[in-house]
C-alpha cells in the first residue's frame, strides 16, 4: 500500500499544500499532480465524477506520487468504502456537525477493531493478491486520512467536542457552506471570517491539524501563519485566474 506522505507531513509538523479538482479525468489529474501538490482532492460532492472515473484518477496520482483524497458526497458508509476501496488514501467528509458524526466518520474509516469499514479483496488491497489481507488492513488504518468539514453554525458550536474525537487527522473550515449556514451565502464579510478565524485558533490550540480552502496565494500565507496545516486550492480556479491575468495583459 502507497505510504500517505500528507499524513507523515501533518505528523511532523508540517504543512501541506493540495487542490480540489471535480473533473472526471485521469489526464487532468495527471497533469496537476506533476504540477508538485501535496495531494488532489477528487471531488463527488460538488463535481460529476462518478466511481469508474474516480478509480482512474486516483492511478493517475499514484504515478506521480500524489496523494489522492476523495471529498465523498456525504458522510455514509457505503460512499465511504467505494472512495478508499478503489486506494484514496483520505475522504473528506462533509458536513460533520457533532462528535458522535466525527466517531462515525472514523468508524467507516477503518477496519476491526478500530471501526467498521466492509473488507474484500478490493483495489485497495492489491486485490489480495499481493498482501497478506491482515498487514494490508493494519497499514490501511495507519495511511488513511479522516478530514471532516466544519462547515455549519452548529459545527462551530460543538467544536470543543468535535476536537476530542480520536481518529479525525484535519478539522476543515468551509467558508463557503458556513456563509450559508450564517445565512448569507456567498458573503464572505468581517463576522465570517471572524468565524473562521476563531475556529481555526481553536483547532490549534487543541494541537489538532486545521484545514481551509485558499483561492490566492496571499489568502493561503495568512493562513498558514494563522497555524493552517492543510491548504487545499481549486484546480479549475487557478486556471481561470491565470487565463484572466494574461488575457488582461495582452490586450491591455
């Protein structure tokens, strides 16, 4: 099983840098793995990419030495165990608003006798053919990556006991989603971001790993000063942003 360098990066201490891509392409993937990101998020929640195109994607990080994560659509036990059946090192799983979520959310995570994830001789395991299926599901406990979004009011109000829960590797703001959960959506003004800034202090604090979404790259310094650890970007966005400044500076 490949050797989850996000996760022995976050262990030391370190940061991390990915992108969020809900393309169903393999090439796509491909391409932006070689671009030097720590991992891809491959997205089923916001994107159209369904199991077959997924599994693709996933071999594409894998030749580049990319980590791939799958955002799961929601926090269910059978689309968790297709996105790490077919060899996603992560899900990111959204909306978890309560400890018990996050312990379900880690349960569906891992094997006996840390959880209760369905085992066979997936692709994950090398089909079981080239692993001993017991050493396969002791690594695969070990390399496997929970992040769990906070992205409601009612998220940030059970933080504290979010926090507690043993087994979730990133606690991951979502402006967005809580800007609707404020009930202005899409408004990303001085009491969001104050928002995210307390939560993201109490993750810290609590010796957890916070994580955000950065669309720029000063938005992503201020966060990593702020003691962010994972950093993901959207993929499709950095290409509209670079079209844009060159269009601009071509026809003046």
């Amino acid at each position: 099983m490949q050797t989850n360098t996000v996760k022995t990066k976050l262990k030391k201490g370190e940061a991390v840098i990915g992108t969020l891509l809900n393309v169903p392409s393999a090439r796509l993937a491909e391409f932006v793995a070689l671009c030097g990101y720590d991992f891809i998020v491959i997205d089923q929640e916001h994107g159209i990419i369904g199991v077959e195109a997924a599994e693709d994607m996933v071999r594409a990080c894998e030749l580049q030495r990319c980590v791939p994560i799958v955002r799961v659509s929601h926090l269910h036990s059978h689309t968790i165990l297709q996105a790490l059946d077919i060899g996603a090192l992560g899900v990111h799983i959204p909306n978890v608003n309560t400890a018990d979520e996050a312990r379900r959310a880690v349960r569906l995570s891992r094997y006996a006798p840390a959880g209760e994830r369905g085992l066979a001789g997936v692709r994950a395991a090398r089909y079981g053919l080239r692993e001993k299926m017991a050493d396969y599901c002791r690594q695969a406990n070990e390399e496997v990556m929970v992040i769990a979004h906070v992205e409601s009011v009612e998220a940030v109000r059970n933080l504290d006991e979010m926090l507690a829960v043993e087994g979730v590797d990133v606690y991951y703001l979502g402006p967005s989603d809580l800007s609707n959960s404020l009930g202005q959506p899409g408004v990303q003004d001085a009491a969001l971001q104050k928002v995210v800034a307390d939560a993201i202090a109490k993750i810290v604090r609590a010796g957890k790993v916070a994580g955000t979404i950065a669309t720029d790259a000063a938005t992503a310094r201020k966060h990593l000063d702020s003691g962010v650890r994972y950093i993901a970007t959207q993929a499709l966005q950095m290409v509209a942003t670079g079209s844009a400044a060159f269009l601009k500076a071509v026809r003046g």
